[in-house]
C-alpha cells in the first residue's frame, strides 16, 4: 500500500469526484482486509449506483483492486493496491 504522501501525490492530475474520495479513503482505513460494497454502503449515504460507479473508476485509475470474496463467491472484496 502507498504512504499517504505518495497517495497525495499520485491524485493530485486524477481529478477524481467527492464521492471517489470518500470511497478510497474508507478502502484505505479498512486495510489489506478490504470491503465489500454492501459495507461500504453502510458506511457511506451514497446510492448504490453512486458507490458501484465510484468503485469502477477507481478500479480503471487502478487505486483499488478487487479480489473475490471466499465466504461468499457471489461479492467481490474491494482492497487499496
């Protein structure tokens, strides 16, 4: 996982939205654990579009990256590279 000066750094040209942000910090705070997006909605206000859409940029910014869920192989579990 990045330092948070290299993160900083790195977001500075990526223009990303409030709620991209949101998302990225709350994948940080969590760890190699990681969450899926059932849990991040229940940390977040968002709508569900709101959330999936902020999980798929980050994943083509490659800052996050998911890897599948081994109690429950239907969900994917969102980690921070």
């Amino acid at each position: 996982m990045m330092t948070n000066e290299q993160l900083a750094e790195e977001l500075k040209g990526m223009k990303l939205t409030k709620s991209q942000m949101i998302v990225l910090d709350i994948l940080r705070s969590s760890g190699r654990n990681g969450v899926t997006p059932k849990q991040l909605l229940d940390k977040v206000s968002f709508a569900p579009r709101t959330v999936r859409y902020a999980l798929r940029k980050l994943l083509k910014k490659q800052l996050i990256k998911r890897v599948p869920c081994l109690q429950d192989m239907r969900q994917w579990i969102y980690v921070p590279v």
